[in-house]
C-alpha cells in the first residue's frame, strides 16, 4: 500500500509482512511454486458441496462443503508459513472488498496479497464454501500464483 496512515489495517501487523516472506527458505519456494503449478493444472472443482438431507420425518441434516485435497495442502502451507496474518480486522477491510469484487485491477502489493488471502481464508468459517467458491472460480489460484511474485523481493529485501 502507498503511504501507510492511521487507518491502515496493516501498520499494527507483527511480524512486519515482508519479513514473512524472508523466512522462506529457498526450499519453501520450490513447494510454493510446485503447489501453484499443481492447482493451475487441477481440472474442475477443487471440492464438492454435500447437499442436505433428510434423517427422519423431523430432522433434516445441513449441506457442507468438503475441499479436496489441494485445497487442504494449500491452506496448510499458508498457516504453516505465516500467510494468515493473526490480527488482522479483515471483515472491515473495505479496500480488501473492493479488491474482491474486482473494482481495482491494480497490482497487488504484499500487503493486499496476504489481506486477500487472509480474508478469504477467514471468511470461510463464517459463510460455508467461501474457500471453495474462491478456488473455483479462480481468485485462490490467482493470489497463490501472485505469491510467487514476491520471491525476489523476499530474497531481496
């Protein structure tokens, strides 16, 4: 982001993003680039959604999302690795929603990258299958592709 304010959602962030990513060993990036070579290639639906059902004539079990596993290899890496940043007020991230909803075709710096992710990540505990939309529809793919952007700058600082 250009120009850090008060209002910035990411000042209070420790560790600072960019040393995130300069904890990477060189090793780490090889996994991130095969993992993103791995979903760019992956055919359909990265999970499925199991619809409701009913159990009697009074109960009715809920639908559910299951993610394959890719996406449960990928969420791994980024909590393993520190890309879901802990302290981050992504619900009210207006500018991480307007990013979403492609209003801005700007690059994405570090810290919009690691905010998207983080938001859609998050999000998906409150509203089932919000991971698997953003997989399928090619948002996820997209920002883990555009982690490997960064590799020289984490290489780089």
């Amino acid at each position: 982001m250009i120009g850090a304010s008060s209002d910035d959602p990411f000042l209070s962030l420790d560790p600072r993003l960019r040393e995130v990513l300069e904890t990477l060993a060189v090793e780490d990036w090889a996994v991130l680039e095969s993992l993103v070579a791995r979903i760019r290639e992956h055919p359909g639906s990265f999970g499925e959604w199991v619809p409701p059902r009913r159990i009697d004539d009074k109960r009715m079990a809920m639908g559910y999302c299951v993610a394959g596993e890719l996406v449960d290899e990928a969420l791994n890496f980024l909590y393993s690795h520190g890309f879901i940043l802990t302290g981050f007020d992504w619900a009210h991230w207006g500018h991480g929603r307007t990013l979403l909803n492609g209003e801005n075709s700007s690059d994405l710096t570090v810290e919009e990258t690691l905010g998207l992710i983080t938001m859609i990540v998050r999000s998906d505990r409150f509203s089932e299958g919000a991971l698997l939309r953003a997989f399928d529809s090619g948002t996820m793919p997209k920002l883990f592709a555009h982690l490997l952007d960064f590799a020289d700058i984490a290489k780089n600082p």
